[in-house]
C-alpha cells in the first residue's frame, strides 16, 4: 500500500493541536465534520477486517474543493485559538476518535449519534475522511459558520460534550449504544493495539 509522509516546521509547539480534551475551558461542545457527507462506507474498514471480510466499497475522496476547505477552515480556526482538541477519524472510525481522545484527556464523553443517519454500526466505524474538534459552547456558531464560508457545509454536527465521570457514552436518543469506563476501554484498546503490532512487525 502506498504510505505519503509529509513533514513542516512547527513555529510554536503550544498552538499545535492534538487530541486531548480539555476539562478546563468551562462548558465545551464536541463536533463531527464528516467529510464523507453520511455514506458510511465499511469497505476496507478495521470493522470489516474483525469479521474476515473487505467490504464493496471503501471511503474515497470524493470531492477535492471539500477537503481544502475543510484544511483551510481547520488552519483559520486554530490561528484564532477557537479549537481546543481535533483528532482525524480514521482507523476504527468516530467510535475509535472518541476513544482515543476520550484516554488523551482523562475525561469522558456523552455522544448522540442522531444527527448522523446510518445504522449505529455503519456511523461508528466507517473510516470516511473527517474530525472530531472540541471547542467552547459559546464558540459554536462561530466555528460552524467558518466551515460554512468555506464551502464545508450540511456535514458539520455537533455530537456532544466532554463529561467528568470518566465514561464513555454513545447514545442515538435516548437509546444507550455503549457506556464504558474509560480504563476498561483503554485495557482493550492497548491489549489489541499490542497484537496487531506484533502481527505487523513478524
């Protein structure tokens, strides 16, 4: 498969952002930019992989002009310090995100799936190009009009919000997908992280 590494100076190592959840920027939001526009594609997917299977059809850039805007949004909101936390979603899709950003910043997180169409599977584990950022509750409409005059609109869903209970929570309304304490996941993260590495380096 084909790996393209890029690399560029880092000027200021402190506006640099990662996926650590921040617990002391008061009332926060998190919110999934899905660049895939809710086609869930499972093709090629850590999910179909688990269950011996490629899938018909993997996630696929599909519109160009979507993902600058998308990156020039992303590079207009950090200069102005309204992100607080990003992650990519990529390998395992938003389930894997969450988690990750969920260990990260030592907090837990309480998600609706509602705004994202799809069956529960197809919405937390497709691998489509996107982000989960967080950022202050009053900073919301802000950060969704600046994706919107970049042309990166009707995909940005606000998800949900930080929480102090060290749990992850994964709900479509009031039906409870998955609530989780955060040590229990991040065991059976690093445990299958530890094995596909050593399948991978034999």
């Amino acid at each position: 498969s084909l790996i393209v590494s890029a690399f560029a100076p880092v000027t200021d190592v402190r506006r640099a952002l990662t996926p650590q959840l921040r617990a002391d920027r008061g009332d926060t939001r998190l919110i999934l930019i899905d660049l895939g526009r809710a086609q869930h594609r499972l093709g090629g997917s850590a999910l179909a992989q688990v269950y011996g299977r490629l899938g018909d059809e993997p996630p696929d850039v599909d519109d160009p002009e979507l993902l600058r805007g998308f990156f020039a949004a992303v590079q207009e909101l950090g200069a102005a310090d309204l992100l607080l936390a990003y992650h990519d979603r990529s390998d395992g899709g938003l389930a894997v995100t969450l988690a990750e950003m969920v260990f990260a910043g030592g907090v837990g997180v309480d998600v609706d799936l509602t705004a994202l169409g799809g069956d529960d599977a197809e919405a937390l584990f497709a691998e489509e190009l996107g982000a989960v950022i967080q950022v202050r509750a009053d900073d919301v409409d802000e950060v969704v009009e600046t994706f919107a005059e970049r042309g990166v609109d009707g995909c940005v869903h606000v998800i949900g919000a930080p929480t102090a209970d060290d749990r992850l929570v994964i709900r479509r309304g009031d039906r409870r997908l998955l609530a989780e304490d955060r040590a229990v996941l991040r065991g059976a993260w690093a445990h299958t992280t530890h094995h596909v590495q050593r399948l991978r380096d034999d």
